[in-house]
C-alpha cells in the first residue's frame, strides 16, 4: 500500500537537549516550538511484498548507507513491527529546504515519514500516536504532526507513553508574529544533533545548570506563547538559545555551529533592538539565524538583513499547518 504525507519542519522557542533515554528517545525537559510554514518535507511511502529490500530516495539522491539510512530503516522496521507485516518499503523524500542544517528537516522528516508510513502500513493512528511515533524516529520530529504551537511534554514513564508533541495554539493563534528564518551556511553541519548532546551530558560542566532550569524555561514559554506576550516570548527564546550554546560550546571537544556571519545578525539585532526595532534570535543546531518580530517590523528587518553580505537566503515564516496526507505521490 502507498501512501504520502507532507510534515513541516517546526524551530524551538524553548529548547531540547539531552535525553533520559537514548532507545526511546526521551527528553531530559519539555519543548515549545513553532511550526512553520514555508519548510516542509513531502514523503512517499510504498510498502509492497514484491520489494527484496527498503530503498530510500532524498531530494533525488539514493541514499544506502550512513546514519540518515541507518534511522530510515530502523523507522521502517519500528513501523513494521507495529502493523505485523514484513514487507519492505520503497521511500522517496523531498526537503523544500536545506538538509541537516540546523533546520528542523529531522523533525519534519520523521513527522512525514511516520504518517505516510504508518498509513502505508495499514495503521489508522491518532495525532498522539502519530507524535509518539514520529519521537522514536527523532525528538523534535514528535513537534511536527501539529501546526502552530506544540509543546513536547516530557513526560515520567519509562515506556514513554506520556512524551509527545500536543499542540498549545493553532496557526491561527497569532497573526503577527514571524520568525524571519536566515540561511547562513546551507551544508551540512559537523556535528548531528544525536551525538552532540549525549557529548554535552558526558563533558559539559554546565549541563547540569540546563537540566535544573530548561524545564522551567518550557513551562513559562508556553504559558507567554499563549498569553501571546511577544516581548517576553522573545526574551526568553534568546536566553534559552544563548544557555543551550553555552553548554554545546563548553562541552569536550567543542561544538561550534556559530559561523561570523551568525555572530554578526546576533550583534545586529541587539543594536537595532536598542534603535527600537523589536526583535529576537534564535540558534539551533546550526549556523542559522532564526528572528523573531512581528509583522509592523518584518518589512524594515527584511531589508536590513538584505545589506548583510553571506546571508544566502532569507524566509520569512508564519506559523505553520497541521501535518497532512496527501492525495498526490511523489511516485
Ligand atoms: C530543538 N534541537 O529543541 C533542539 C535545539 C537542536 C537544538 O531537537 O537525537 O534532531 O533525533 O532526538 O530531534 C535537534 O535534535 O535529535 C533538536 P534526536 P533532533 O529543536
């Protein structure tokens, strides 16, 4: 059976870093994240017994090895394993945005490799099931099944039951805010996430400062989300940024995703923040710059970030949409 789905890729407000079980893929604190619009993976999946083997295709290039392959094909397997069939899967992906670049394609991947495979597979799951799924193949993939405003709730139980994506506000919550995302350097990075912060519990001094605090920093986003206290919410998504690389930059050996130009935007927005433009950063895993604002001053930060030399491309983003099936397969 075929079936495709589109997942858009989603940016923390409040981030995740460190889980409490690698297998399960469990986080150490809640999240709050915003889906956006404008960056989306399209997936088909076809499971069908007449396949030998799972073959995976992403943005048009045959992947069949290394740790995306390694993760497709345990998804595969978990998704198997759930609907009791044994038959292999044919996976054709595409990213309308760069690939392992510190923007969300493992969230909005896994998010669409999960609806469309587990409809694929003949399962009818709901949106919890979906996020629970979409976790097992990548953390922030369980914020993707939701549009808008998701909180990935940590949870307590050991099987992981009760850690999934649910969402706070829909798309629609708030009209005026953007997230200005600013695409530095669009290769993929050095560093995955994965194997990053299981390097920053073994080495960073000061994880154990983020273990005691990120959860608190969760709770309070998603009450400022939904008060929709823009100025506090932007506040706090910077600390939080800033916090999360201190530990990423003081862990052994060091994890830098900052490049100059991310430097530079950072600076620049603290100066025209003073100026009276109102706005905010955001780093994830990653060299990307991700600005918060809302719309009275979209037009003049846009512009501005235009005269910036090495920004490669700019996007301003709404919240975005639910994941969703989709009629039309990409083969
Ligand atoms: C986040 N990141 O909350 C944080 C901020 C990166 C920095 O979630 O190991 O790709 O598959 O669960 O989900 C990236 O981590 O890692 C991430 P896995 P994932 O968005």
């Amino acid at each position: 059976m075929k079936a495709s789905a589109q997942a858009h890729s989603n940016i923390a407000l409040s981030k995740y870093w460190g889980k409490r079980d690698e297998k399960l893929i469990l986080p150490n604190n809640s999240s709050v994240s915003m889906t956006l619009d404008k960056f989306f993976t399209v997936t088909t999946v076809d499971f069908d017994s007449r396949y030998s083997i799972d073959s995976f295709v992403l943005n048009g290039e045959k992947v069949g090895e290394g740790q995306e392959w390694k993760e497709v094909q345990g998804h595969l397997d978990l998704i198997r394993s759930m609907a009791h069939t044994k038959a292999k899967a044919k996976v054709v992906s595409n990213n309308n945005f760069p690939t392992a670049a510190g923007l969300a394609s493992s969230a909005s991947g896994m998010a669409a490799l999960s609806l469309a495979g587990s409809k694929a597979a003949g399962l009818n799951l709901d949106k919890k099931e979906l996020s629970i799924l979409s976790r097992r193949g990548s953390g922030s993939a369980s914020r993707s099944i939701e549009g808008g405003f998701v909180e990935w709730i940590k949870g307590s139980k050991s099987d992981g039951t009760d850690s999934f994506g649910r969402q706070i506000a829909k798309e629609t919550h708030w009209p005026e805010l953007r997230m200005i995302v600013n695409i530095v350097k669009s290769g993929a990075k050095k560093w995955k996430s994965r194997a990053g912060m299981a390097q920053t519990i073994a080495t960073c001094p000061y994880y154990p400062v983020w273990e005691k605090t990120a959860q608190k920093d969760s709770d309070t986003m998603k009450e400022l989300v939904i008060k929709k206290d823009f100025s506090a919410v932007g506040k706090l998504a910077e600390f939080n940024a800033l916090k999360m690389h201190a530990t990423m930059m003081t862990t052994q050996p060091p994890i830098l995703y900052w490049h100059p130009v991310t430097m530079e935007i950072m600076q620049d927005i603290i100066t025209w923040r003073d100026e009276g433009i109102e706005s905010y950063f955001t780093i994830d895993a990653g060299p990307q710059v991700k600005i918060l604002c809302l719309e009275k001053n979209e037009h003049k930060l846009v512009r501005r970030l235009n005269d910036i030399k090495g920004i490669e491309k700019i996007e301003s983003c709404k919240a975005g949409p639910d994941a969703k099936i989709l009629e039309k397969h990409l083969f």
